[in-house]
C-alpha cells in the first residue's frame, strides 16, 4: 500500500513537473489559432477589396489620367471617373495622396469624392478657364451673385441624391476668387434691393465668366454628408449650401477669408465638430435667400460643438491663430432672411477674435422657435450677441416680418468690445416677442463714454442689419415684448460711463438676479416706456420689489 502510494506520488509530482508545459503549448497552439484566424480575416478582406475594385465600386482619379503633380489639369480625369462610377450606379471616387489642380468638379448622384490623407484638389487659376460658367437664372435676382450661381464652383452638384465628400485630405481653393461683383451687376440688384447699372440686364447672363468663386456648392441636394476634410481659402464661399434636405457637415476644419459655410433654405442639417476661421466675412450663416425663385424656411437646423473666429486667414491651420483687426468670424443668422428659420438648436460652441451670435429677420420672413445654450466668447467685436428685426423686405412680396421664441443660457465672454453689448431690437409696431437670457456672464473691456450713453440709438428700418453703438454697455433692448433677464452679471476693465442696461419700449420686463458694475454717478439702468416690470432679488437695482 504504501509502495503503491509512493508510485502515485511520484507520477503526479512527474505530471506537475510538465503541468508548465503542457499549459505553454496549449497557449502556443491558440496563438497559432488566432494567427491563422487573423491571416484568414486579411484574406477575406483583401479579397472582399478585390472584388470591390472589380466590380467598379472604387475608381481612383489616377486610372483615368489624373497626374497628382500640380500643374496638370486635373479636373477632367476627376470628372472621367465621376462619370464612370456615375454609369455603374456609383460609387467612391478616390483621390490619392497629390496635388490635383483642378477646375469645376461635377458631382452626381449617389458618389462619394473620397479625398485621402496626403491629397490636396487645388483650385486652378482663373487665367486657366477651368471652371464651368454660371448657369442661366430666370432673373431678377433678390440675393447678392454669390448665392445665385453654383456652376461656377470648384466642387459642385444639383438635383442629386447620396452626395459625400469624404475623407481626410484637403480642399485648397487656390486661384478662386473671393468678391462677386461681376455676378451682382449681372443680378441687377444689390444687397437694398435696388438695381444695378447692368449692361445686359438684370438676370439675362448672356456673358459667360466662368467666375471661379466657391469651393464646395450643392443646390438641392438630398442625403448630402461633408466629413473630415479641411477647406483652406474657399472663396466667397468655402460651403455654399441651398435647397438641400438630410445634410450632415462634421469634423470639418474652414480655415478662409470670405464665409466659412453658408446654409440656404435647407431643412434636416446636422452641423457639429466644425472649425470655421474667417476673418472678414461670416462663419457659420444660415440664410433664407431667394435663390430658388420662391420663400424657403431653413427649418430643424442643429449646430453643436463647433468654434468660430476671425483669425488671420491660414493661421487657424498652422496654430499661430493671429489677431485680424475686427474679425468677424460669428455665427449669423441672416442677413438674407425671405423664408425665415425655425426650430434650431445651437450648443456647446466656441467664439474667439471675432463677432458674437446674430439673429437676424428683416427680409419678411419668420424667425422662431431658437434655443441657444453653453457658448463661450473671447475678444469678442461690435457684440456678443444681437437680435433684431428690420424692414428691408428685400424680396417681392414680403411683408414685415416676425421674431419670436428665443431662448439663450449660459453664455460666457471675456474681452468685449465696447461698442455694443447684447441688442434686442424690434421696430415701431413689429415687437420681438418671448426672449429669455438666462445665466450670461460677460466682461466688457469698457471706456464707454457719458456722451454716448446720452446719444440715441436710431432705427434699424430699412438698413443693414448691423448693430448701432448703443448708449448702454451691457444690455439694450427696444421694442420687445415679454422679455426674461435670469441670472445675467455685467461687468468691465476699463471703467464705462454708460448704464449696464437700458430698456425703451418694453412690454412685460420681468428680471430675476441681476448684478452689475457700474462707474461712480452714471444711473445702472434706464427704464422708458416699461410696462409690467417685476424685478426679483437684484437690490442693486432702483425700485426692487425683492419679490
């Protein structure tokens, strides 16, 4: 028994001796397992791109005569492999790492124009006669040349459907061009609706330019998708959007003089991730133009987790973001505003260097129902935010228009201009009705003088829809009904001898928790023709019923 004992003993010592072993040459064999798994997987996937190639799905510009040298025009090897992913139902057109100058781009239906890491499509001179001519328009028109025309674009496409432009190359607009006068004169009609000395005509276009002035242009588009590429000095236009339905712009750097996107009478748009510089015009502007020869709405509108400036064009790309003197950058809403917007949302977004939020009405249409929460500003020009309501009513027909339902929250600034602090004006019998700003902290950098605190403000009317210095550094608000002030603080640098707010003509001013700086003998506030005035734990203020 006992023997036996010490054999048992002996074998399972034995097999624990080897136990290491075994248990290494388990792992060995599911390594080897898992290599062959994963050297079958990139096989099959391999294969699967073979026969993705082979079945005409991916057309790379290079297979039909593209150079990617710089100097070739490349833009009729493009449009070769469009038109050939075109005649198999589509696919993704691919662009290699290269230089492609090119002229007009052409887009259709259901293609992807895959732009890859390393290539760069670079806007061809205007002495070269690349690009297409602007199309006929049945004129008159009601909006400046640059909205009124798409042909003439670097990219462009109309009437399509599943229109993408990926990947994680660059668009560089090159030799476009960034004013639109010649389009104007041929518009016959300026930014006032008045005519244009035109020698052909307002809206014959017997010319043809062949103007080089966007780099991306889509005009009623549906289920468009512009991701990951950086567009660098797009012309009047780095985006020019209009009539377009389901579009998502994401994760997309616009680093350009003129607009950074413009979104025109389009409904259903997703814009989020988006890094839009653009030191002398707007940055990202939904508009309501009168382009498609009748009132659009621009409706369920999102923009999320975007930044805008007005740096030096080029210095947001390379990181030295340097100070352009009265950038303007801004998200506007305007100034083209037919049809209107409604239902929009806009959070969690950046301002730095350049002008502040703008909602604008004053080409007849209707503006409401907006919700505006978490921006922050820096070096803030003019204002950090404006709201007005004008009568240009630039298109035929319109009558005064309607601004109502604004809600704004959480908005932080730094660095102020002293020009004009937050402006909330209606006109004479057309009130903005229902505005509430909730939890605003601004800093202004101050200087504000007596003088113009005494000075008043004119009308917007049929003007511009720019603001006016305004005689209060903080908050001006004039013909507004049913106004709610909640948590708002106002303070400056320098000091400002102007009051922190000044209301005229206000119908229902309801203010909750209002604190403010405020220089020595200059009144905090100014109240004319208030009416229903309710003031809530703000002792600082003449008059607090501390309800």
């Amino acid at each position: 028994m006992t023997g036996k004992m010490s054999c048992e003993s002996a074998e399972q010592a034995n097999n624990h001796k080897k136990w290491p072993a075994l248990v290494a040459g388990r792992k060995s064999n599911r390594k080897s397992r898992l290599k062959a798994t994963f050297v079958a997987l990139v096989a099959a996937l391999a294969y699967a791109q073979a026969e993705d190639v082979g079945s005409h799905t991916l057309f790379n510009v290079r297979e039909y005569g593209a150079t990617g040298d710089g100097v070739t025009l490349d833009s009729p090897a493009i449009n070769r492999a469009i038109s050939a992913a075109s005649q198999t139902g589509g696919g993704t057109v691919w662009v290699p790492a290269g230089r492609y100058l090119s002229g007009s781009i052409r887009l259709t239906n259901n293609i992807n124009l895959h732009i890859a890491a390393g290539a760069v499509i670079l806007g061809a001179p205007q002495e070269m006669e690349g690009y297409d001519a602007e199309e006929d328009f049945a004129g008159p028109a009601y909006q400046d040349g640059g909205h009124t025309y798409f042909h003439n674009s670097l990219i462009w496409g109309e009437n399509l459907t599943n229109v993408f432009i990926t990947g994680n190359g660059m668009i560089n607009g090159g030799g476009l061009v960034t004013g639109d006068g010649i389009e104007d004169r041929v518009d016959g009609f300026n930014n006032f609706g008045k005519a244009h000395p035109s020698p052909t005509g307002p809206g014959t276009n017997t010319w043809p330019q062949h103007l080089g002035n966007k780099a991306i242009a889509l005009k009623l588009c549906r289920n468009v998708l512009i991701r990951d590429v950086t567009i660098f000095h797009g012309g009047h236009f780095a985006i020019l959007v209009t009539g377009c339905d389901e579009m998502t712009v994401d994760n997309v750097m616009m680093d350009t003089d003129r607009d950074g996107i413009d979104i025109d009478c389009c409904r259903n748009t997703m814009v989020s991730n988006c890094r839009v510089n653009s030191p002398n015009d707007d940055g990202l502007c939904p508009k309501s133009t009168y382009a498609l020869g009748r009132r659009v709405i621009t409706e369920n509108l999102t923009i999320v987790n975007c930044q805008v400036s007005g740096f030096n064009e080029g210095t947001l790309l390379d990181g030295t973001m340097k100070p352009h003197r009265g950038g303007m950058g801004r998200i506007k809403f305007g100034t083209e505003s037919s049809g209107g917007f409604r239902n929009v949302t806009i959070a969690n977004c950046t301002f730095r260097g350049c002008k502040g939020l703008a909602l604008e009405e004053v080409d007849g249409g209707i503006l409401e129902n907006i919700s505006v929460n978490n921006l922050t500003m820096m070096d803030i020009y003019n204002y950090p935010i404006y709201i007005t309501l004008g009568r240009r009513n630039r298109t035929p027909g319109a009558t005064n228009g309607v601004l109502r339902n604004i809600s704004i929250a959480n908005v932080i600034a730094s660095g102020v201009d002293r020009y004009s602090g937050i402006q909330i004006t209606g006109m004479p019998g057309d009130d903005i009705e229902g505005v509430r700003l909730e939890n605003i902290r601004l800093n202004f950098n101050g200087g504000g003088t007596t003088n113009q605190g005494a000075t008043p403000m004119p009308e917007l009317g049929a003007g511009y829809p720019e603001p006016f210095k305004t005689p209060a550094f903080g908050l001006f608000a004039r013909h507004v009904k049913d106004l709610e002030l909640q948590n708002i603080r106002f303070s400056f640098v320098e000091e400002d001898h102007r009051p922190a707010m000044v209301c005229d003509d206000v119908d229902g001013l309801e203010i909750d928790d209002f604190k403010s700086q405020a220089a020595e003998n200059v009144p905090l506030v100014k109240f004319e023709s208030v009416k229903d005035l309710v003031i809530r734990n703000s002792p600082s203020l003449k008059g607090d019923k501390n309800e």
